[in-house]
C-alpha cells in the first residue's frame, strides 16, 4: 500500500476514535501548564500515550521535552510540536482554567502539542504501511530565547532528517483556515537590556550630576527612532521597551536605571548587525550626559525561512484534507520562532492554524491571559499533519 492511499483515511480514521480524547489532552494541558524547561508533568504525560501505542518515545537530557519515531526504516520527517507554557496569569473563567498561579497556555502551544500527539498515534496505527519514519519532537522551552530548539539539535534529533513541519496557532484565522507562506514568515527576536548608571543626587541639581531618568528617557526614545534611520525601512527593524524602571524618590535623582525589550527585525542580515548597531547608538545617545551604558544584548531567533518546496507539499496537504478554501495566504509577521533553528538546518515550513470561532468579530490575542480556541481546530491539525508528513515521506 502506497502512502497515498494511506493518506486518505488515516487521519479520519483515529479521529473517529479519538477526537474526544483529544480534546481531553489539550484541557488537560492548559490546566497543568508548565515553563520553559520545567515541562515534567507534560513530559511524562506524553510518554505515557506514546508507550501504550506501542511506541518508543525518548526523553531529552535535560529531563523535559521528547522525541518519539513512527514508521519504518527510510526517509525521516519531523512534525514539530512546543510544550512550554508563559508566565502569565490565565484570565478565562472555563472548566480547564490553568490551575498553576501566574502561568498558562497563553500561545496555543497546548493545542501545538495535542495536535502532533494525535498525529503520531494516527500514524502509528498505519506504522507498517508507511515508506519511511515520521519523528514526533515535543521540544521544551521555546519561549525562552534562545529556545528549546538548540536542544534537539545539539542531541542529534535533526541528523539525516529530509524535511520538518510545524503548525503554529493563528486567532486571526477562523477555524478550517490555515494559512501558508513560501520564504520568510517570522521575524528575528532578540532580548535587549540597558542598564544606565551615575553617581546619583538632588533633583534640584541636575546640573552637578547625570540626571540618569532623563538619560533613561533619551536612550528610550532615541534608541528606537536612531535604528528606524540606520536601517533598510524594509527590514523591518522594530524595538519595543516592555520594562523601564529607575529610582525611589521623587526628589532624589537615582543611581541606576534599566530599560529592557525586545528587537524584532525581518531580514536576516539585519539582524546580524544588530548588536552592534544598538551597542553604538546607545554609546552616543549617553556621551552628552556621562552616563555610563552597560548593552547586554541577548541572542534569540532568526527568521522562520520556509522552504518553497515543503510550502508547496503543505499547501497541498491542506487542501486534499480540507478543501481548496482552506489553504489562505498569510504574511510576515514580528513574532519570534525557534523553529526557525531547524530550518536553518533542513528545508521544512511553519503554516499558521486558524483558531478563531466562526463569527468571532473581535479574536483573542496571543500571549494575554484571555486566549482561547476553537477546538474544532484540533481535529484539522491532525488531518493537516498527517497529510503533510505522507507527502513528505512520498517526496523524500
């Protein structure tokens, strides 16, 4: 039996069976959210079904996360999954509320990892009908720069592997879209922090000491817009402040005083000229003053690059399992992805999975304490990703 054949009915097939279960595993996980590299229950939950399907999942050294074979002898093709959870307080008052304070599935990647689940257990039951291995990674820590990614490949996961796919949750998508794109689909996202400091003194003389929070303010400002003037306007380079703190005392000028952010940018040589770039413009925003500017500029991702190719076998996929209607356009955006690690490594893609409720006027956000699905999405994940991983093997 060809893996065409294959493809027409396997995913169906277990989903009869095993919606409701899947949609169990989802709750169960959103309820039981986990952070980046502390992903142990979710772990253990994962190799529990895999074991009883008779398969043979591998824990990560570190202790979380986990890669898991399905198939036979041949080509290797990885569906990727996320475990981790963020630190964020779960705002949603239903049933399968996160029951850890101050963390939740705020990014669906509870969704990402019941999705591949049940696309491992589908293929599982046609394991021996299948021409190669499709690779289940769960990886750990993807919201934490630089991601769990490095771990996979640092043990090997990626050696020999022809092509990898990734879903990831979409809540401006209705539920039944999924939408694609050949080439660049993230953005590269790095930490920045700017620690500021000086001698300090009275406010009501600025002009025996540095008068650090209007540096702060100056660097804050300036930083930003200097970057937006030094840079290709179609890179896409943008820096955001998501903390900015100095000082106790309303008369009394500080010590110290720190911004720290995020810089996300689309092309990826811009980004790799971008720490030097911030350390020199931060360098020349504080000399007027004499502060002193301490960068730590921390690595993260580059781009998600898709392959044309793997696009092609996605989009594909989609609409044999879907329909025609269902494959949509989509466009770059700033957020960050480790998945991009593995595809500086293989060819593969990133498609974005509709998640929204028909007739939702206003969609959740991503990373707020609100986000929800439509579960209904679970069930398309795992057509989708059987069908791109059977392409995959009859592509290899």
């Amino acid at each position: 039996m060809t893996d065409r054949s294959v493809r027409s009915g396997v995913a169906e097939a277990w989903l009869f069976r095993g919606a409701d279960e899947l949609v169990a595993v989802r709750r169960d996980l959103h309820a039981h959210p986990e952070l980046g590299n502390e992903e142990h229950r979710t772990t253990a939950l994962l190799v529990e079904r895999l074991t009883q399907a008779g398969l043979a999942p591998k824990v990560l050294e570190g202790g979380t996360g986990l890669v898991c074979d399905v198939g036979r002898p041949g080509p290797v093709v990885v569906l990727r999954a996320d475990i981790d959870a963020l630190p964020l307080q779960d705002e949603k008052l239903v049933p399968y509320r996160s029951t850890v304070p101050g963390v939740c599935h705020a990014c669906g990647h509870d969704v990402h990892t019941a999705a591949v689940l049940g696309a491992g257990l589908a293929l599982a039951e046609a394991a021996d009908q299948l021409s190669g291995t499709v690779r289940l990674v769960f990886q750990p820590a993807e919201e934490k720069m630089p991601g769990g990614a490095l771990d996979v490949l640092r043990e090997g996961w990626m050696d020999g592997v022809s092509s990898a796919f990734g879903l990831h949750c979409d809540p401006t998508l209705e539920v039944g879209r999924v939408g694609l794109k050949s080439g660049p689909i993230t953005a590269a996202a790095d930490a920045l922090e700017v620690v500021l400091t000086g001698p300090g003194g009275h406010t009501s003389r600025p002009h025996n000491t540095v008068d650090l929070v209007h540096v702060l303010a100056t660097v804050a400002t300036g930083l930003p817009d200097v970057l937006s003037r030094l840079v290709d306007p179609r890179a896409g380079m943008c820096l955001v402040w998501g903390h900015v703190a100095a000082g106790t005392a309303a008369n009394a000028i500080p010590r110290t005083g720190t911004l720290r952010g995020t810089l996300r940018v689309l092309d990826k040589d811009a980004w790799h000229d971008a720490p030097t770039m911030v350390q020199r413009v931060v360098d020349g925003l504080v000399l007027p003053y004499g502060a002193h500017a301490e960068v730590r500029y921390q690595r993260g991702v580059p781009p998600v690059v898709n392959d044309s190719a793997a696009t092609a076998l996605f989009t594909a996929a989609v609409r044999g399992a879907l329909g025609s209607s269902a494959a949509v356009p989509t466009l770059q955006s700033l957020g960050g992805e480790d998945f991009a690690w593995y595809l500086d490594r293989v060819p593969g893609s990133m498609a974005r999975l509709g998640v929204k409720p028909p007739g939702q006027e206003r969609p959740y956000d991503l990373h707020q304490g609100s986000f929800d699905v439509d579960e209904a999405s679970l069930a398309v994940a795992v057509q989708v990703l059987v069908g791109v991983a059977l392409a995959a093997l009859s592509a290899a």
